[in-house]
C-alpha cells in the first residue's frame, strides 16, 4: 500500500479500532458492524445518481449497479437507504456479507483515496491483464467518494469491522463460523455456487473462498502456514507432495478425496490466427507457426501449466514429432504466463493472443471454441494413464510425469472448523455437488476417489471408494 495510503486511514482507524474496544461487547456488534461497512456505500450512493436494481442482462434501463458478489437485495437495499442520514439496519443474511467485505473495501478503498488525492476517484480498467475494479462494487463506490467522504466512511467502517471481528463472544455469536477454503482456479464457477448452496443449509456459517494456482494455494498452508478448512486442487498429486510432510516438514493432511476430472486443451475465438483451418488433425503444425501467440499459465504454480507441458510432450510422441514442444513454446514467451490461465481470457477475446491453453471444462462452461485433442495425449481418461507417464517435464518444483486430471480435496489438519468443512465436502460429493460439478464442465466422479480410505472422516466414507490401483 502506498505510504500515503497508510496516512489517510492511519488515525481514523486507529482511532476507531480505540473507540470500539470501549464499546459495550454484546450490544448488536453486527448491526453495527454493517452499518460501517455500509457506510462506504452510502457515502457514495448519496452522491451517485439513482439508477434502479434491475438483473444483469434484463434489458430493463442500464443494468443494475455493479456489486457481482452481493444479492440483488443488498443492491435495493443499500440504493433505497443510502440517502437516510441515519445509518441502516441490515436483515442478519446482508449484515453478514457487509461484515466480511468490510476489511476488503477498507484497505481498496484506502489505497484509491491517497492515489487520487482531492479529486473524485475514477475508475481503473483492465489494462494488459493486470486486475482492476472495471464492473465492480468497487467501481461504483471508487466514482462517488470524494477523499473527505472517504475518511469518514473508512473511519465507521474501522468501527464496525473491529467491533464484528475482534470481539469474539459477540461476532461468533452473531455471525457464526467463517468456512476458508483454498481452491484452484478453474474451481472458481463451481464452489461458488455450492458455496451458495451451504450458506442456505448452515446460515450461521460463511464461506470464504480464496481461488489461485493449486501449488500456489497449497504452499500457502505449506510453507507459509496459513489456515484453511478445505483445499480442492485441480492435480490430486499436489496434496500428499505438500501436505503430507516428507524430509522433516510438517505434515498437514493424510488423506484426500478425488471428486472429478478434467481434460487440457486449447481454446480460440474466431479473430484467432488460422480459426478457419485449424482441426484435431493438423493443431500441432498452425501452432508452430511464425507469429502465432499461445497463452499458459504458470507451470511452478499451477497444475494447468505443467499439464499443457506434458500435452506437448506426449504429442510429440504420439505423432512421432521430436522437438514439436519446443517449436510451440517458441509462441508462448513468458510474456504470456500468468499464475492462472482464466487470468488470461480477456487477452484472447481481445485478440492480444490467438490460443490459450486451458480445461476442457473452461471451454464447455464459457462458450469457447475449442480443439478436441485425442484422448493419448489430452491426459483425461484415466484408461491410459501408463501411456501418460512416458512424459515428463521439470518445473521449479522438481520433475513431474503425466497422469490423468483428477481434482481433489482434503480438510488440512490445522483446519479451524473441521465439522463445517466435513459437511462441505459432503456437500461436495453428493448429488447437489456432483450436479454442480458436471455444470462447470467438468466430468464428477462418483463415487469419489479415496486415498487412504480408513483415514477418510467417518460421514464421507459413504460417498467414496477406494483409489483404482491403490
């Protein structure tokens, strides 16, 4: 953060995290913890026009205000209460999701104020991949707040945040468990709708999902010790190389369940680079053209990025090929790698690359045109998984060989909430999580895959079987 950004919020808050530590602890923290946290948006609303709250892609006027990751109620609400002078008091379900926004906004918000200085603080827009707050909340708030307002809104958002979070007799009492969960990326679509599904079974319980590339997540609780409540990876060998424990580390998990699968592939729009010639038969020979750019993500943090490593390798061996891998990876420099693939969307739409090496189940679930790699060499049918461990490629992490695309989960043994993840991986692989899962694109598997069977938790033995092969 910016140091100026630190003296903007640095005696307000300060100064409210002093008030709230002499609040009275049971008198509705979270009442007020969501009036602070609305006090941002209010701030702004009151200097925004009045647009009304109508569905994404209705037709109806000019669309809703941008807040993707509220309800359409918490839309109505804060536009309908935002000119009251008195701050609003929430029903328990919105007051829950301003309580855990607060420390976001805070801190976003902050930063934008001292970058912007006296001026009305404009929005930024995606520019070279890099993430910006174009249709979001944040967009619209960022638009209205004038620095002044700025303050004043941090400063009652300072209250109401330390008041629902450091208290914890009362927080707990009123907002419940926050369920962590560290995810890959492609897993994005999928847990956020069953996320949905178990906030409405357990409505005392949050989930907070942080989604990235699975070795990057995974080292996370690894390396930098982190806490999470359930990790789903989209490599099942990701778990016992990082969590397990070998060579004196700390082990975190001994166990994992395999829910689903996958497949690499490459996606293009029609702007790509020959989109009118290419086909399953000749890919390999337009990909190795002059002037032909791929995007991949990471390989030393992200399954997708080994896996479109060993793709090539195994395809050079199919069609008989040496060094094809390298001729295509002439096209994907560095400068197209990102930690996730899906980072890397908007450059191919915007025709700045012509493929992306991406999951099939990314393809189905967006709409994507996309090549359909033979199943030798597309590491998505477990039936050759012998034949998918004649490759292998070396990252940062060390070497790693083909082996089919199977996702997997597990509850780290330092999780703070051990029931509530249990009854999420539940969820996960019954019926309502398999549904969600073939939605996504993606192949579920049931039951699920168990490595370790008799360390697996008691109530999701039911829902699984043994490893195949193990």
């Amino acid at each position: 953060m910016p140091e100026d950004a630190i003296s903007v919020i640095s005696t307000p808050w300060m100064g409210a995290l002093s008030a709230a530590s002499t609040m009275t602890p049971r008198s509705e923290p979270t009442v007020t913890a969501a009036a602070g946290s609305a006090a941002i948006i209010s701030a702004a609303a009151r200097n925004a026009p009045r647009r009304r709250c109508v569905p994404r892609g209705s037709g109806q006027g000019k669309g809703p205000i941008a807040i993707p990751s509220w309800r359409m109620d918490a839309c109505r609400e804060t536009t309908a209460k935002a000119s009251y002078r008195s701050l609003p008091t929430y029903d328990p379900s919105l007051t829950r999701r301003l309580a855990r926004k607060s420390w976001q906004v805070i801190m976003r918000v902050a930063t934008r104020v001292a970058e912007c200085g006296g001026h009305r603080l404009a929005p930024r827009r995606f520019s070279g991949g890099a993430e910006g707050c174009c249709g979001t909340g944040l967009n619209f708030v960022a638009m209205h707040l004038t620095r002044q307002a700025a303050i004043a809104a941090l400063t009652a958002a300072g209250v109401g945040a330390s008041r629902a979070l450091f208290m914890p007799g009362a927080a707990q009492a009123a907002t419940g468990d926050h369920l962590t969960v560290f995810a890959a990326g492609t897993l994005a679509a999928p847990l956020r709708a069953l996320d949905e599904r178990f906030e409405r079974l357990y409505p005392q319980t949050i989930v907070q999902p942080q989604f990235g590339g699975s070795v990057k997540m995974v080292k996370q609780i690894s390396d930098l010790h982190e806490i999470a409540d359930v990790v789903a990876v989209a490599d099942y060998r990701v778990i016992p190389k990082y969590l397990f424990g070998s060579a004196g580390r700390q082990a975190y998990a001994d166990w994992y369940v395999g829910f689903a699968s996958n497949a690499v592939t490459l996606i293009y729009t029609q702007r790509s680079k020959y989109a009118d010639r290419i086909t399953p038969e000749n890919w390999y020979d337009l990909l190795a053209q002059p002037g032909v750019a791929i995007g991949r993500s990471n390989p030393d943090t992200d399954p997708s990025g080994y896996q479109f490593l060993l793709m090539l390798e195994l395809a050079a061996l199919h069609y008989r090929l040496p060094g094809l891998s390298d001729r295509i990876l002439a096209n994907a420099p560095l400068a197209n790698v990102r930690d996730t693939e899906t980072e890397l969307i908007p450059a191919l739409q915007s025709g700045q690359i012509d493929y992306l090496a991406i999951y099939r189940s990314t393809a189905l679930e967006q709409g994507f045109e996309y090549l359909r790699l033979p199943p030798q060499i597309d590491l998505g049918n477990a039936r050759y998984a012998s034949l998918y461990r004649r490759a292998s490629v070396t990252t940062k992490n060390g070497t790693l060989t083909g082996a089919p695309i199977v996702y997997a989960a597990t509850v780290p043994a330092n999780a703070l909430h051990v029931a509530s993840a249990r009854s999420y991986l539940a969820l996960l692989l019954g019926p309502e999580g398999t549904e969600v899962v073939r939605r996504a694109g993606l192949e579920p598997i049931t039951p699920a895959f168990a490595w370790a069977p008799d360390r697996v938790p008691v109530a999701l033995r039911s829902l699984t079987r043994p490893w195949p092969g193990v």
